[in-house]
C-alpha cells in the first residue's frame, strides 16, 4: 500500500472508529458486564445549587425563579451565585433575590476567572451535601432536582448528569440538536457501566466531599466526573433530571464556543492519559483516548485524510479520488447549509460536522501557540420563555 493510502485510509479508520466503533464496543461490554441496579432510599440530601454567571442579566431572574420553584423541600435546597467579575446588572439582580430569601446566596469575584474559577468559589460555600452544578441560561424541569439526586442514595454514585435538551431549531440547533441526541446514546452506554466519562455541564451534580479545586483551564463538567471515576467512584446520567437550553443561534456562535472548549479540553485530556495509565485503569483509559481525545483532535485526520486523498489521486489512484470526492462533496454540502436559507437537512448536518472539524484544529492552533483563555463569554441565546425552558 502506497504512503498516501496508508495516510488516507488510516485517518478515515480513525473517525470511523471513533464515532461508530467505539460506541458499538460499549454497547457489547455493556451487556458482559452492566453494573448492579442502584440501591434506593426515601432520604432526601440537603442540596445546593451552584450557578457560575458571567453578565447574565438576560437570564438570571429567569434562572433564580426555575430554581426555587423545584418541587424539592424548600428547607433542603438553598442556591449560590458566583457572578465572574460581572459589569453588567447579574449582581443586582442576585442581590435582590438574596435579600428577599435566605435560600440564595451572591458571592461575587473581583474580576474574572472563568468558570473553574468560580466554581472553585461556589462549591466550598455550598452547605449542601449534594451540590448542583448548572449554567445561568438552562432551565430546568419541576422535578429536575429530585430526579438529579436520587442515584445519590446509593454509595458508590459520585456524579449524576441530568438530561440536556436544546429547544431551538436554528441554524446551529438543527445539526447541534442531531449531533447531540448521538451523544447522548453514547453517554448512556457509558452510564451502563458506570462510567459516564462527561457530565452535561448545564446540569450534573456532585457529592460536596468529592470536589477538587480546578486548575483555571480546567472543563469542569468533564474533569470533575473523571476525577471521581480515578477514585473510584462511579458516574451515571438519570435521564429523568431534564434541563432545557437554547443553542448558540448561529454556526458562527456554536463554532467559538467549541473552539474555547476543545482548546482547553485538549491539554487537559492529555495529561491524565499518564495518571489513568499509572492506576491501572484502562478501561477508562481507552475511553478517554476513543470518546474524547480522537472527537478533539478529529480536525487532524480529516486532514491527514484529505492531504492523503489528494495525494494519492495525484499520482493515480481511483480509490482515493473516490474518497477525495466524498470529502469535497462533505465540504461543499456543508458550506451550503451554512447558509440559513437552504431547507435541506442533510447539507445542515454536514455544515455542523464541517464546523466542528474546522473547530478542531483552530483550537489545537491556539493549543500549540499557547493563547488559550480560561474565560467563557456566553454565546447561546436566553432559553425559552416557559420556567422549564419547554420550547
């Protein structure tokens, strides 16, 4: 086999695998060994929410009033918001809840951290045992709460993710929503195991004891859970904990956010390949390299699959400009459904999936040149109007 080919088709086995191989094993090993039913109690966990809000004026009361309206005891569920050095009116509008009612709470830092940071500000104050982690423009269902901690009554639980749902069906939502009910399916297989390996960060909770400090580029909703899962611990997702969410109303919008995120996932991921391998884990361990390090480089085979395609229909062979081909048409599917004006469904996948690519390696690109940012600017619009965020 010719170099080109082995380039080519080599990265073309990767993604393959990655997106379909990997999740066809899980459901395998899923059946061999699937983890004992949960223990059960009617006991209920004192709570807290933690809210890390960054000039969220647009949605905060809204946030407030969805969370002191759950259908959990009133006298075991406080809130915390951590407003991220905010210059607009989230303060003051914290600040009114805080003074109307004990059950929340403003801490407020001086400038800005990122949400690492501010977690690492809120969850220490928690006074719950069980603490909530969520994201100011996610609304959550009546019984989201009582639905998050219910796994809790069984000891060997450490993090439950809730049910993410995006309610908008935009030029980002249509391919974003596709893309992550797959995902979804994938953390499922995972739960099964108990070995969820990434919470949905717009609701997941944690027990208090469990929590670490973030280092400032940390992703919270993937490093806390895994931590948990190298001690041990076990992480599911209860479907039944729903919360409802906006996507970032563009492509361009959804792009950033996914670069800022794999940007900071990248390096993180990496360094605990070395501390997964030193504990013996590697059933984690090849977890973390299928679902998570090949879905963040990804952008780097679909290179090295269009260099080798190239490269090979250059110096003759049919194959390869058979696959060539394939990836032109992927590119100008996709450039067409960026465009809001084109129906076709499948042209909106394919420009999700091309931004998504190309997300990839901008953000191995500031990896490399060392300008990533530990700080999040929101980039999804406000959820929708009814307090479950129901669309």
């Amino acid at each position: 086999m010719s170099a080109p080919a082995v380039i080519a088709w080599g990265a073309f086995l990767v993604l393959i695998y990655a997106y379909f191989g990997y999740p066809l094993l899980l459901l395998i090993i899923g059946r061999l060994r699937r983890m004992p039913p949960l223990v059960t109690s009617d006991a209920l966990p004192r709570v807290t929410m933690v809210i890390a809000a960054w000039n969220e004026e647009n949605v905060i009361a809204r946030k407030l009033d969805n969370a002191l309206s759950q259908s959990y005891p009133q006298h075991l569920l406080d809130v915390i918001v951590v407003s991220d050095g905010s210059t607009d009116a989230t303060d003051e509008i914290a600040a009114g809840y805080a003074e109307r009612t004990k059950r929340v709470t403003l801490l407020r830092t001086s400038d800005r951290q990122g949400k690492s940071g501010a977690l690492n500000v809120g969850v220490p104050a928690a006074a719950g045992d069980i603490v909530v982690l969520t994201d100011a423009n996610a609304m959550f269902a009546p019984d989201a709460v009582a639905s998050l901690v219910r796994p809790f009554a069984d000891d060997r639980i450490g993090v439950v993710s809730g049910q993410l749902h995006y309610v908008n069906h935009d030029s980002a939502g249509e391919g974003e929503g596709a893309y992550w009910r797959y995902e979804q399916r994938v953390k499922r297989a995972e739960s099964a195991l108990g070995a969820l390996l990434g919470a949905n960060g717009s609701i997941y909770a944690i027990r208090r004891e469990f929590f670490r400090p973030l280092r400032h580029r940390d992703v919270d909703d993937f490093r806390i859970p895994y931590e948990a899962l190298l001690r041990g611990s076990q992480a599911v997702i209860e479907p039944a904990a729903e919360s409802f969410e906006p996507t970032a109303g563009d492509l361009w919008a959804e792009y950033r956010r996914k670069v800022r995120i794999m940007a900071t996932a990248i390096p993180m991921m990496l360094a605990l390949i070395g501390p997964t391998l030193v504990r013996g884990r590697l059933l984690l361990l090849w977890q973390l390299i299928s679902h998570k390090v090949l879905r963040e480089i990804q952008g780097l085979f679909f290179l090295g699959m269009l260099i080798g395609s190239g490269w090979g229909t250059a110096i003759g062979d049919h194959w390869l400009l058979a696959l060539l081909m394939a990836q032109i048409a992927l590119l100008g599917g996709g450039a067409a459904g960026w465009a809001r004006s084109v129906p076709w469904r499948v042209l909106k996948l394919a420009a999700h999936y091309d931004m998504i690519v190309i997300a990839s390696l901008a953000a191995l690109g500031l990896w490399v040149s060392g300008r990533v940012r530990p700080t999040w600017q929101p980039s999804r619009a406000s959820a929708a109007e009814s307090p479950e965020g129901r669309p």
